[in-house]
C-alpha cells in the first residue's frame, strides 16, 4: 500500500516538474532557439565577433553562450556554438558570417502585363454546323488550362496567330497538329476545324487568351542588378485559376483610384488605372508562388519618397513577434508607412509563401481599407530598420488579418545572392 502511494506522489511531482519546465521562460527560449545563424559581416563587425553578433539576434539575457571552437573571423566561415545552462550543453547553433544583402524597398501601386508562354485554352465552344453543335478541340481532348505552344510545328504566341493557322487548315482541308503543354507534360493532339455556320471562317472549338493584365505592390529591388520582386504571390488565369507561365511581360506606373473596403467575409479591394504615361518600368521574366519577378529600366531607380535607401534585409530566424511597418498606396501614387503587428513567423527550411501571420493595427489604414485589401499583395514589411517579408493573403473570416511570406524566398526568385546559395554551396 505505501509502495503505491510512493509511486503516485512521485508520479505527481514529475508531472508538476514538467509542467514546470514547459512554462518556464528560459526554457521556452531555449526551445525556440534555431539550429543555425547567420550574421551579416556589418553586424559581425559591429557587434565584435560571433558571440556577441549572436547574444544580440537571439535575444539570450541570462542565458550563457560558451563558444566550443575558434571565433569566426572571415565571411564564409562558420563556427559552432554551444548554449549552456548551469554548465550544462543544451543547444549547439551553427553561425556562419555572410556579405551584407541590402534591397531598396518599394510600396508603389504597379501595372502589371503577362504575355503566356503560347495560348492558353480558357473553355470550350460549340460551333453550330449543319449536324449540329460541336466542339473539335474539345472532342480532339484539349483540356481547359492547356497551353497551345506550336500549331503544325509552328510556334504561336498571340491569338492572332492562332487565327491564322486555322484559315489555313481550312484553306488546305487539312488537319492541325498541336502541340500542347499540359502541367509539366508536353503532348501531341491533331484535329479538323470546322465552319461556323452562323459567324463567318473556320473554328477550333476554344476559347483562348493570350496575356492577362492587373495591378499590385512593388515588394524590393537589389540597386545594382536592377533586379526586383512585387507581388508576393502568383498571378493565375481568372478563369481557368492556373499559374500563367511566363513568355515575357511589363511593369508600368499605376494609380490607385477608390479602395472597396473590406469586411469578415468580403476581402476588399484596390482599384487602380495604369497612368497616363504609361512609362514602361521593367520587363517580367518569371511568374511564381511568390510574385513576380525582373528587371528595372534604365538607371534602376525606382523611388517610394519614404524609404528610398537601401535596407538590409532579416531572414526568419531574425523577426521578433510584434511590432512592424508596411509601405503601400491607398491614394493615387502616394507611398505612405503604417503600423502592422507580426503575430507569428514560422520556421522555414523549404520555401512556403505563409510564413508569418500579421494583423493591421494603425488606425488610418483600419478607416481607409478595413485592413488587408486585394492589390495590397506584395507591400513590403519592414521591422527593426530590415526587410522581412511581403504581405501575401488576407484572412477571408477577419480583414485586418493575414499571411505574409519571409523576404528571403521572393530574393531567391528574383536571383539575388542569398545565405540559401551560400548554405547549398557549403
């Protein structure tokens, strides 16, 4: 009987301990703690060395850091730390030094341009012939959001071309042979236009669309490559609601004209007109999870009047739950900075556009837009005097709300040197 009893009470105060140390702040610390560090050579310097550059992005105030190997002395290098608690090791950190990542942050309301890679097929279309109404395309297998590159061996990029390939079909009464990229499939398909008989000329069946057009936010550019990143997320075909593969495209200036404003359940929007100018300022070459991406023209100047200084930018395990800043235009062409707050930012080992969750706290944007709006995709973040990330998403159930992805992604999108290189490369 006492043996059992010994047993619950030790149970007990096991189960008290643990309880304990699941709340205990440095405990907590110590679990959040990353497995690796990466420091830029400015604040390696300023800071004095590894320890030091350490203590200050990982926030240890009484925790102790004794370092198990040589101090970092060249970029590049690496050298492990270990953190003790009473002189015990519980965690080792990996900080390696890195060349300093500065990008100038944006904020400015953009036109953007798609040009596709081909046509891409949004529908089908019965075409009344004297046995009735038929869809050849769509007997011949052509799926919607498949992607005509060639028509008989010849490469088509523009409707217009399509049209033409048809006639001649129809001229020659021959078939046409296309070949299609469907998802990461290139397949062959053939078929026979027939005559509408109550339009004029020769149809396939399709419906299809060659470019699409929008707005959105400027997110950075590198001022030496010209090199930059906008958006924050992927630009689908509005009908068929598939990743638009990218021929070529174009970024234009762009005003922002009335806000819809957003409320629970109703995401608002942005609405904005291309300006009249319609200066040309940079070519699009990639379309992908995380916006857009490309060249600037000319001199690579691209000017916010708010930040037009470069900034450097903070990878995940650097951003700190609370207070923030984004830059965006809810007025014409004016960038103005408001006050957000970082809920959470998630650990990332793999690129993932929801990488931290945030939430709209000054009281102008709240009045203006009711928080998160479409078109307020791609504003940049800004914490602690770095760039950390773009805003992506708005929460349908709560407009002040969001997800916004890490900075670090949409630079490896855009070809900008990054510690993921560096990290791949070591």
């Amino acid at each position: 009987m006492n043996y059992q009893l010994t047993r619950r009470m030790i149970g007990i105060l096991l189960l008290i301990l643990l309880i304990g140390i699941g709340v205990n702040e440095s405990v907590q610390k110590y679990i959040q703690l990353p497995d690796s560090l990466f420091i830029y050579e400015k604040e390696f310097s300023e800071a004095g060395g590894p320890v030091q550059a350490a203590l200050k992005q990982l926030d240890l105030e009484g925790l102790s850091l004794e370092v198990t190997e040589d101090d970092l002395t060249t970029a590049g290098e690496s050298v492990p730390l270990t953190i003790t608690a009473a002189s015990f090791p519980v965690k080792k950190v990996d900080v390696r030094v890195i060349p300093d990542i500065e990008v100038v942050p944006g904020g400015q309301s953009i036109g953007v341009k798609l040009n596709s890679e081909g046509v891409m097929v949004v529908g089908h279309h019965q075409i009344p012939t004297g046995k009735g109404k038929i869809s050849p395309g769509k007997e011949a297998g052509i799926e919607v959001g498949d992607v005509i590159k060639k028509i008989n061996d010849k490469t088509v990029q523009h409707m217009g071309e399509v049209a033409d390939a048809v006639q001649k079909a129809a001229d020659d009464k021959q078939e046409i042979f296309l070949t299609i990229k469907r998802g990461q499939e290139t397949i062959e398909k053939k078929m026979k236009v027939v005559k509408d008989e109550e339009g004029e000329g020769y149809r396939m069946g399709l419906y299809v669309r060659d470019s699409a057009a929008g707005v959105g936010t400027m997110t950075f550019y590198e001022p030496e490559s010209g090199k930059y990143g906008a958006l924050g997320h992927v630009i689908s075909d509005t009908d068929t609601k598939k990743p638009i593969v990218v021929h070529d495209g174009e970024i234009v200036r762009s005003s922002v004209t009335s806000i819809e404003k957003g409320a629970n359940g109703d995401p608002g929007e942005k609405l904005a007109r291309m300006t009249e100018d319609r200066k040309i300022l940079g070519n699009i070459n990639k379309n992908s999870s995380f916006g857009i991406f490309g060249v600037l023209n000319n001199d690579h100047q691209l000017k916010n009047n708010v930040m037009d200084e470069s900034l450097p930018v903070a990878f995940a395990e650097e951003i700190k739950e609370g207070p923030a800043e984004i830059l965006t235009v809810v007025e014409g062409e004016k960038v103005e900075k408001f006050g957000i707050e970082v809920v959470k930012s998630f650990p990332q080992s793999h690129p993932a556009t929801k990488g931290m969750v945030i939430k709209v706290t000054d009281p102008k944007l709240l009045e203006k837009t009711g928080g998160i709006v479409q078109g307020m995709s791609g504003s940049p973040i800004i914490q602690n005097g770095k760039i950390i990330g773009a805003v992506t998403h708005v929460f349908v159930n709560d407009a002040t709300s969001g997800y916004a992805c890490h900075i670090e992604w949409m630079l490896e999108e855009a070809g900008v040197e990054t510690h993921i290189e560096k990290r791949k490369a070591s």
